[in-house]
C-alpha cells in the first residue's frame, strides 16, 4: 500500500490518520488507514452519490461512481 511521506514534519504537520499536513493544510490520509484489515475498496459518500475508492492488483487507486 502507499505510504506517507516520510521526509519529516512539514509545516503544518501532525500525527498520521486524518492529520493536516503541508503548507496549506490539507488534511492527510494513508492508505492503510483508510483500507484496514485487508480491504481493497471503501465507500465515500458525496453529494448524495456514493463512490467506490478501489485498490487494483497493480497497487494503484481507482475512483468510481
């Protein structure tokens, strides 16, 4: 799974899993927290629309409606 980067704090930066991160203040979320226990999709809900946010064999994130 991808990683965060591991290049030090950043401005901004706090503690992985949601965390605000850089120097806008996005927050921040690792695969591996968003995929636990060995899933390879989530749903995100938007809009009224849910989205399936895939892992594929290639290691690769897909987004579908």
């Amino acid at each position: 799974m991808m990683r965060e980067s591991t290049n030090g704090p950043q401005a901004g930066e706090e503690s992985p899993g949601g965390a605000l991160s850089g120097p806008d203040l996005r927050p921040r979320f690792s695969t591996e927290d968003l995929f636990r226990a060995g899933r390879s999709e989530v749903c995100i809900d938007h809009n009224g629309m849910t989205y399936i946010l895939r892992i594929t064999r290639q290691n690769k994130l897909i987004l579908n409606k």
